[in-house]
C-alpha cells in the first residue's frame, strides 16, 4: 500500500480553510501551517463588521462586481455561488439571512461561531493545524522552509496550497512578505495596492488635510444620506447614493470604498482625483435652488440652511470648509454646491489600513486549476490572487469559492499523477 499524500496549505484564512476541508474529504493527509497564534484572525475581524458572507442579488449583476476579473473568477464563482455559501454555513449550524441591502450574513452576526465550529469539523475531519509556523520560502533543493516555534523546518509534500491573503492588517497574518518569493522564482505578480480603502484630502492653498475646526469637530462623523460621483477622463464614471464618514484626514466608509478603485487609479494617473458630492441627493436642484434663494431676512446662513434645507452638522461645515465666502453668499453658486460639492483627494490612505488588497498573482501565472505555470504542484486561493472587488460579501465568496477550487484542483493534479 502507498502512503497517503501529504499536502501543505499554508495560510489559515478563509481560502486556506477551505482548501483543508475539501482536501480532507478526498482522502489525502492535510497540514495547515498558519504564521499567527491562532487562525482566521482577518475572518474574525470582518464578524465585528458583522460578517457580510456574500450577496443575494442576482447572480448575473453578483459577477459584475469583479469588474475586470469577472471572466476569471466567473468558472469558480459559479460553482460557489452565493447560495452554495449559504447552504455551506448551514451544514455547519449557522443560519443566515438576506439584509435589507441584500447582503448576506449569519443569523447572529458574528464570525466566531462559526470559525468555532469549522475548525472542530476540519480537525475531527484529520487536518492537522500547526499555528506559529510561519513560511519563508523554499530551500534551494524546493523544500518548504517555516520558522517554527522549534526553530527551522522544512518540509516536502506532495503539493502545496498557498492562501497567504493580501497585504492590509499585517498584524493580523497577511503581511505580503511573500511577493518576492514567488517573484523570484518566476511568477508574475502585480503590485500590491490598497483597495476599499479610505483618502486623504486636499485643499486649495494646503499640502493635505482638513482644517483644525472640522478635524477636531467632526472626524467620525458619517455623511448621510450623500451621493458620490466621479468621472474621469478617461471615461471611466461612478455615481451612487449612501454614506460616507469623515476622518482626521479625509474620508473613509461604504461608499468611499464602492469608488476606492477608480478614485486610487485616477490618483496613481494624475496626482489627485476630484469626486462630488450631492448633499441633498433625494432633493431636485430646482427644489434646492428655491429654497436657498427664498429671502431669509435676518436669520444667518446656518439658521437658513438649517431649516429651509435641513443642512447642519457635518453637512453645513462640509460646506464651509469647502467654500469660499463668495460662492456661499451667492445663492446661484451655494444651490449648485449642495447638488455638486467637489473634493479634492490627493493620496489612497496606506495598505495596512485597507480593507482589501488589490494586485496579486496574476491568473496570466495560474492554470485553470489555480496551479502556478512555473512552479507545478504549487497553488494559490484567495485574496493573493490579482482581483479586487467592492464590500458586500463579495470578498469572502470569492475566498471560499477559489480555495474550494484550488483544493479540487490538487486533487485533481495528484489523481492523474502529474507530480
Ligand atoms: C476590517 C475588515 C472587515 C472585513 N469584512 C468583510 C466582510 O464583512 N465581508 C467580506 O466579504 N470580506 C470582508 N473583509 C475581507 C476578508 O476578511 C478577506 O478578503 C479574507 O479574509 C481573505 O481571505 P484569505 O484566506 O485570502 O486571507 P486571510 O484571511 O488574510 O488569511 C491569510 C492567512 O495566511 C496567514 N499567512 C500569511 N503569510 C503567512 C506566512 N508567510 N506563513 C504562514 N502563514 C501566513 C495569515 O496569518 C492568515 O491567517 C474584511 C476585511 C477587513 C480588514
């Protein structure tokens, strides 16, 4: 009898999981190296968000959302759908529910309970977890090297997952210390960059940032309800209605991270990027125009927006930090402002900070099975692969979905005995 295979994955997020599990039930002897104490740490972090695990839209606009890599990531997404997520988390005790929004998320909003129960599925399944073990490449003969807590190790197995994420909360695993690595040996990967991140403001006259009154006053206050749009040009347009926040520095939220990859590209292009912002989306600019022109006798400015428009708070200092006296005192040109208010941004705020990573390996380096064309018996899952895609569930699917694939993948490679 032979012995059975022994497979590495390495990375214990979402991807790597997933991966263990469906090697698992293919018979073959699992290992899960993760650098950190314990595993799923981004994956938890995301349940104090309430753990968004996908979308229920439909499926046809849920494939849009990876813009430009919709075509790759189409195969593995559809046999991963959304549903399938839904019935996965189900086999493992965790109802979930659509939200108003159309966003998916467990029954109790959390991440650990269901991190809890995975783990003892895989563990009670056979996969072996070796926390601590962080991986530093390969030895010159090919073998895998980790820093264990026992010192150096290095191992041989008969192929290898890597699901080592992106690059943002390194303090939470994924540092992207591997991108030289595999570079060296060959894989094309594209630079790593900030994505569903927040910005840095500009204004006229200033290096960056906003004036002391708004930072101190309103940093931490969200913007509600605002519609955002950007139009490059070169074409490319985004509008949309939601809520953004304002930081020490500039702006962060939902809505910033919807535009974050046209806004960061258009900053890379250019030096700077200008969005504007509808104050009062829901209102028609006749119906502003009106209103701000309507006499306001001896009452101020604030008290007139205030009551006439219901523009106050950070809205009305949005206004005033953004303005010049003129344009505020003339109606004509006020009117205009709340319906297309423009902010300058001059800088994606750094890595660490985002929410997710765009760049990666590039699929030009994978074959259809998530293999490295340079380096066979090598695969990748996850958000290291060169895709990006909006909040909304739409990271965690496609985590699931490519380390399910990638696991099929190596089993697939080691049946027909390519290795
Ligand atoms: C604040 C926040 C909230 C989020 N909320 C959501 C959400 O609600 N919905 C959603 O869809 N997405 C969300 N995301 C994104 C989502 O969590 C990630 O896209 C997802 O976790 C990526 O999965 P992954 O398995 O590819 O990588 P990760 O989850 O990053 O896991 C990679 C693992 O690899 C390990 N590792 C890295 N390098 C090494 C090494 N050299 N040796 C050994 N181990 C290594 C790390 O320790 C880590 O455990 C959120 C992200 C953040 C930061």
């Amino acid at each position: 009898m032979s012995a059975p295979r022994q497979l590495a994955v390495i990375g214990g997020g979402p991807a790597g999981l997933m991966a263990a599990e469906v090697l698992v039930a293919g018979g073959v002897q699992v290992d899960l190296f993760d650098a950190m104490p314990s595993v799923g740490r981004k994956f938890l972090l995301a349940g104090k968000g309430g753990l968004n695990l996908t979308h229920g839209e439909a499926f046809e606009l849920f494939l849009t959302r990876y813009g430009a890599r919709q075509a790759q990531l189409a195969p593995w997404l559809t046999a991963f759908d959304p549903a399938a997520l839904r019935q996965w988390a189900g086999g493992l005790g965790i109802a979930t529910f659509v939200g108003s929004s159309g966003r998916v998320f467990p029954a109790d909003l959390k991440a650990a309970p269901l991190l809890r129960a995975w783990l003892q599925r895989l563990r009670s399944a056979g996969v072996r977890l070796h926390q601590r073990h962080r991986w530093c490449g390969w030895t010159e003969e090919g073998a895998l090297r980790f820093a264990a807590p026992t010192g150096e190790l290095t191992i041989r197995p008969d192929a290898t997952l890597l699901a080592l994420g992106g690059a943002s909360w390194a303090r939470l695993g994924s540092d992207g210390a591997w991108r030289p690595w595999l570079a060296a040996r060959g894989v094309d990967v594209a630079p790593l960059q900030p994505s569903n991140c927040g910005f840095d403001v500009g204004r006229t006259g200033q290096a960056s940032g906003w004036s002391t009154h708004l930072r101190e006053r309103f940093a931490g206050a969200p913007v509600k309800p605002v519609a955002l749009s950007v139009e490059t040009p070169d074409g490319r347009r985004f509008h949309r209605q939601g809520e953004f926040v304002v930081t020490a520095t500039g702006i962060e939220g939902s809505l910033v991270y919807a535009a974050s990859a046209l806004l960061r590209d258009e900053i890379a292009a250019h030096g700077e990027a200008t969005l504007t912002l509808d104050l009062l989306p829901d209102r028609s600019p006749d119906w502003v125009a009106a209103e701000v022109a309507r006499p306001r006798g001896p009452r101020s400015l604030s008290t007139h927006l205030k009551s006439r428009l219901g523009i106050d708070g950070v809205k009305a200092a949005l206004l005033h930090e953004l303005l010049d006296k003129e344009q505020l005192h003339d109606a004509v040109r006020l009117a205009a402002a709340l319906k297309a208010l423009p902010l300058r941004l001059v800088a994606a705020r750094p890595l660490d900070e985002a929410i997710s990573t765009a760049g990666g390996v590039r699929f030009e380096a994978l074959d259809e099975r998530l293999m490295l064309k340079a380096l066979p018996g090598v695969f990748c899952a996850g958000e290291m692969l060169d895709w990006e895609a909006p909040t909304g569930g739409y990271l965690l699917n496609a985590c699931f979905a490519t380390g399910r694939a990638a696991g099929q993948g190596m089993l697939a490679w080691l049946a027909a005995g390519q290795h």
